[in-house]
C-alpha cells in the first residue's frame, strides 16, 4: 500500500511511520507538544522569579508523567504493529523513522538528515536538560542559605539537605582532608605494630614473603601446600599460629610424610584426635613443637613415644592434663635417643618425674624446666647434675611462690572498715601483721630454724650442678630464682663456666654490683658473652656494666638492662663503641638521656633496635639513624 499523499490544505507531508499515524489518531501533534513545552518553560521561570515552590510543579509533574506515559503507550503501539507486519512478511524499513517530525508549517520532509530531524533531536535534548533542572525547583543551601536551583548533581546532606555548589566543593574538600587524614592516622598505627614486633614496613618484602602472605590470606582454600620447604613451611605456620588460626583442617596442610620437625606455637584449637593425627602422618619426626597444647592427653603422649621412634627433640607448653605416671612412661619408653626436653607450665611435674628423667634420658643436651609449681624442696634440682652431655640450661619460675623462703615478705592481712575508720589524725591503731595461710604446711616462716627450707632453686644446687657440667654450658638461665645470691656467681659461674655464650639472670635481686663486677675482671676461661640479661637485679650499678663491656665488648649482641636504677650516664657511656650490639634494653633506666641514645647510635654500628619504655628523659628531640627502631618513647603517639 502507497504512502504517497497529495497536498491538502497547502501542506507537505513526507512519509509517516505507524507510530505517527498512531500520534496522529489518537490526537497528539507536534503543536501541541511544543505548546505545553512553552507552557512549562514559562512556569518554570514564573516559579524562579517568585523563589517559592507552588502548585504548578505539581501540576507540572502530572505533566511529565502524562507524557511519559503516552511516550510508552506509543512505543508499545509500534512494536506491537512492527511484530505483525514481520509475521505477515512485510517490510517494516519505514518503521524505523519513529522519530519524524510533521512540519505543519511548511517547513519540508523529515527525511533522515533533515532540518525536521535535527530540531526535533534538539527539542529532545533540550526536554530532558529543562526536565534535570527542574527536578525539584528552587532550595535553601543549607550552610551558607543562599537560594539555588537544584538539579540531579546537587550534592545532599546526611540529613537530605541539600548544599549549593560553592559549600558542596568545601564540603568535598573537607572530606578529602579528613580522609587522607584517617590514612595517616592508620599508616602511623601500622608502623607503630611492625615497630614492637621488630618488622620494617620501609623496606619492600620479597616475592616470596608477598607469596607466603598472599597463602596465608586464602588459607581457607588451599588443598595442599606443596614442596615449599621447611623454611617457608615454619613461617606460614608461624604466621598461623600468630593469628590464632590453626584449626584441625588447617593442621593437615603441614603433616608431610616427609618432614623431620614440626613447629606448632599455637595449638590452643587443636582436638585430642588432631594432635593424635601428627605421630601418624609424620613417623619420621624429629623435633616436635607444640605451644599452648592444653588439651595434649595422656594418650596423645604415650602415642608419640611409640609411634615417633626417632624423635629427639619435644617442646611443650602447657601440657597440664598429663599425669605423672604417664610423664615417667614416656621417659621410660623414649629413653637414651632423647636429647632435648623442654616443658613449662605444668604443675603435674615433681620429684619423682624429674628423677626418672634423668635416669632414663642420660644423653639429654637441652633441658628447660619453666613455672613447674609443684616442685617442693631442692633434691630434684641436684639430680641434674648427672647429665653429663648438659650444654643448654634453663631452670626459671620454679616452685610456688609463696613456698620459697626469702622470695619477699609475707602477705599481710588486709585492714578491716572498722580499723580504717578507728584511725584518728594524731593516733593510728597498731595492726598486727600475719601471714596469709590457706595451707599451713606449705608456708614457711622467714628465719625459722626448724621450719623446712622448700626453696628450689638454691645457691648449692646450682653450683654442684656447674661444678659437674659448667665447663660445657653454652647457656645457663635462672630468671626468677630470687633466691641465688652472690655465692653462684662466684663459686659457680666464674671458675667454671668457660664456654658460656648465653647468661640471663633476670629478677636475682640479692647479687650485688660487687660481685657482677669481680666475676667479669680477669675472667681469662671465658673468651666473652654474646647474650646477657640484668634485668631487674636491682642491686646491679656502673661497677658490673663497665666490667661486662670491658670483657665482652667484641662479642655482646643482646643486653638487657631494664630496671637497673643504680646506673648512671657513667655506666651507660661505658657501652659506646661496641661492635656487635645490636639489641639493648634501657627500660626504666632513669640515667638514660637523649645525648646517651645518640652517642649509642653513633658509635655502636650494628644498633637496630633500642627500648627506651619508663625513661622521661628520652625527648622527641633524639634523633638516631634512620633504620634503627627507637622504642617506647614518651613523645611517640599513634
């Protein structure tokens, strides 16, 4: 069928598609559209001048949605025409110029191209932007409450207030500010962490640490590690361990056939079958390392010592369920081939344990004995003397604290409200002080001749431990045997220790700086220490530190003198131009001075790390190579 049309009434009409024909029937004309265009675009400027908002934006609205809504009843329309005529197997090419304009007016056909196009694709556009403009009128800013138009990019408020464009931008700026400012904060935080855990986010991590982490993030969904190596393997484990994320699933990741020693700080979560799991994946263990293995059982331990037939070496922390007929089992059943036995934490280890220990592991090279509380007198601690192949020592926090004559006072009997309130301002009420007893025959009262001495760790036991095995101790620690005195020193350590490397006498607050001081003068038998450890011997002043420089001045690595408040700038000063140092704590250290920390940093060339925490004469101020960690300054802040 023909499109053509003759002129009628002096118009030109080109060729109309459906949609227009539908327009045309159901009375919709391009005047009439144009005619409510000007209508809004005069409301709109009437709606401006007055600054308020009124009906006619509603009634502009109704507009707008009858408008729309004849759009779409329209395109329904024609696409329901086009379905048809493609069913019929017409052409439908003329259906695709749903856009032509009429120009009532004579103003030529709207064919493609034409004027008639282009006005009406301007007119299009130009609806759409009045349409955005106009969105929601003429509004107050709500800071500085100016009027404004508002439009689709006005920017609003928490509270759906709207700003103008000049506070939007401050605002914007404002966040930006507050932002980069958040950033700071949380970068000066991270630097801050990796500071106290000896980390250097300054430097750019390998590919294979980026690697690890990467594993250690998606550990989830890991199947199987690999052969990685048992040095990646004990970090990612360590990396677990340290987040608290090993779990029984996890735990299968690291049980190789293969693998001759495994490292597990953390086995808090562990099940009493997933502990049992490792003796049965890994029979060529090793060294076995578990940390925190509370929930370790009897059975677990006895399934080691058969299953495990070449393990040398067993860390165990917090093993608290095993008793002690099992411990004298599985020395019993380990026997000779154990060279290495480390416990802490426990109370089920007495006299008797210890006895069969040494009885039936006479090859043992390293034993720690840490916080076993239920030792009871010094008999046991002498046994160790019969391990002749002894070379690493640790014996620390032994027994209960209240069982150890000369540990300190007596607890005193707390004061009741009635004698608090008796006190006057001129006369205080005498209070009679007595121990605190709960079990009367554990206590011992201090300078009573006949009550029995149940002190662990006492100055004969260790010096017949040293006179026997001393001259092949590489490391000797005794923190927390508050009861050593000065005879240790120098009957034990001095004429028999040659060979020692390690020292640590943390909290032996009854050795003098005296007899610190004669123990490194003219000691010829011992070419020098490389760790040593003061802390809290408080006795200690410049007279031990100068001697310590002046004999292990080439090998110190690691000193700890924390706590020492007899020592002066004079006894610091002794510590400038030591080559090794690399680690020292001066932790409530009063003397320490920013002038100390620099002369330190400056003369001692393998300094990285300095602890600093109690000394208020420390300043922002000290200025040390970059690099080196200064930590626990009074001026640092997150």
């Amino acid at each position: 069928m023909s499109r053509r049309r003759g002129r009628t009434g002096g118009e030109v009409r080109g060729p109309n598609s459906a949609l227009t024909e539908f327009l045309r029937g159901q009375g919709i004309s391009a005047n009439e559209i144009r005619a409510r265009h000007l209508e809004r675009q005069e409301q709109r400027l009437a709606m401006e001048a007055l600054g308020a908002r009124g009906e006619e934006q509603g009634v502009e609205a109704e507009n707008r949605e009858e408008d729309l809504e004849n759009e779409v009843r329209a395109r329904a329309e024609a696409e329901k025409r086009r379905n048809r005529k493609r069913k019929r197997g017409e052409s439908d090419s003329d259906d695709e110029d749903d856009e032509d304009f009429v120009d009532t007016e004579g103003g030529g056909a709207g064919g493609a191209g034409g004027p008639g196009r282009l006005r009406s694709r301007r007119r299009r556009q130009t609806d759409r932007n009045e349409e955005e403009l106009a969105l929601d009128g003429v509004d107050n800013c709500a800071q500085c409450k100016c009027r404004f138009t508002v439009t689709v990019y006005t920017t609003q408020t928490a509270d759906g207030k709207v700003l103008c464009r000049k506070c939007s931008a401050s605002s914007k700026e404002k966040k930006s500010a507050d932002a980069a400012q958040l950033a700071v904060r949380r970068q000066r935080k991270k630097l801050a962490e990796a500071l106290l855990d000896g980390k250097d986010l300054l430097t750019i991590p390998s590919l294979q640490d980026q690697c690890i982490a990467t594993v250690v993030k998606y550990i989830d969904d890991v199947e199987a590690l690999g052969d990685i190596g048992a040095i990646n393997l004990q970090k990612i484990s360590r990396i677990m361990t340290r987040n608290r994320r090993l779990t029984p699933v996890i735990l299968k990741l690291f049980l190789d056939p293969l693998s001759r020693d495994i490292e597990l700080w953390d086995c808090s979560s562990l099940t009493h079958d997933s502990l049992q799991s490792i003796a049965s994946f890994c029979p060529h263990l090793e060294k076995l390392v578990l940390g925190m293995c509370g929930q370790l059982k009897n059975e677990n331990l006895l399934y080691y010592a058969t299953n495990l037939p070449n393990l040398k070496s067993i860390y165990l922390d917090g093993p608290f369920l095993i008793n002690k007929e099992t411990w004298i089992t599985f020395f019993e059943a380990v026997g000779p081939r154990l060279e290495e036995f480390h416990v802490r934490s426990t109370h089920r280890i007495d006299e008797e344990v210890i006895a069969n220990l040494v009885i039936n592991c006479p090859n043992l090279t390293h034993l720690t004995f840490h916080r076993l509380s239920n030792i009871k007198g010094n008999t046991a601690i002498h046994l160790i003397a019969d391990l002749a192949h002894l070379e690493h020592l640790e014996l620390s926090y032994l027994g209960d604290d209240y069982s150890q004559a000369g540990t300190g006072p007596p607890p005193v009997r707390p004061v009741t409200v009635e004698e608090e309130v008796g006190r006057d301002m001129d006369e205080t009420p005498e209070v009679q002080v007595q121990p605190v007893a709960e079990d009367p025959v554990d206590v011992v009262a201090v300078g009573d001749p006949d009550a029995e001495d149940l002190t662990v760790v006492t100055d004969d036991a260790i010096v017949a431990i040293l006179n026997k095995v001393g001259s092949q101790l590489k490391t000797l620690i005794l923190d927390g045997c508050s009861a050593l005195t000065d005879r240790t020193i120098t009957a034990g350590i001095r004429p028999c220790c040659g060979e020692l490397t390690t020292l640590s006498l943390t909290l032996l607050d009854q050795i003098t700086d005296e007899a610190v001081a004669d123990l490194f003068t003219d000691w010829t038998i011992n070419p020098g220490l490389v760790k040593v450890s003061f802390r809290r011997c408080i006795g200690l002043g410049d007279s031990a530190i100068e001697a310590l420089v002046d004999h292990s001045r080439d090998t110190l690595v690691d000193l700890d003198l924390n706590s020492l408040q007899f020592v002066t700038s004079r006894g610091l000063s002794a510590l400038k131009g030591t080559p090794n140092l690399t680690t020292i704590d001066l932790g409530f250290v009063r003397s320490t001075d920013d002038r100390i920390v620099e002369a330190l940093d400056r003369s001692c060339p393998h300094l990285a790390r300095v602890e600093v925490y109690g000394a208020p004469k420390v300043t922002a101020a000290c200025r040390i190579t970059p690099g080196r960690k200064l930590i626990g300054r009074q001026s640092d802040t997150i």
